[in-house]
C-alpha cells in the first residue's frame, strides 16, 4: 500500500509517533510478527513526528520498524513498550 503519512505506534493520541512524507511510499505489515513489524520503502526523505522529541529524519532507502513488548511472568500478561 502507498501512504504519504503512516502511525507507527499502537496507542492512543498521546503515545504516538506519525511518519510523513512528500512524496509516497510503500509500507507492508509483517503478518507473522502478529502485525508488530512494519517495513516500509521511502523514495524521498521522511520525518517521523512525536510530540516528546524532536522529528527524526529518515533519508530515502528500506526500513524495518517493531514495536516492542514485554512479558511479565508474574501475571502472564504481554504489554506494550512505549517510550
């Protein structure tokens, strides 16, 4: 699928990180990581906004984005990672 905006984190509003660009790209969800990997192709430069830090600039080329989860043995429960 092309976008030219694209969230790259689970969550609400306050927890998440969009991707933009001028022009197009391709994105792809890695189904066998339960929809946690995103590669993605920029044919142009993109920045990648949150409202914590500064944009990150990301030059044209292929990528690979996971989320991270975490375990807790003690509950048996699978949590997001947010930073």
């Amino acid at each position: 699928m092309n976008v030219k905006k694209l969230k790259l984190t689970p969550g609400g509003v306050e927890n998440k990180h969009m991707m933009t660009s001028k022009k197009e790209f391709k994105h792809e969800i890695v189904p066998e990581t339960g929809g946690q990997s995103i590669m993605f192709s920029l044919n142009d430069w993109a920045t990648i906004d949150h409202d914590e830090h500064k944009a990150i600039v990301l030059e044209k080329g292929e990528y690979a984005k996971t989320n991270q989860m975490e375990f807790n043995p003690f509950t048996k429960t699978i949590s997001y990672v947010y930073d």
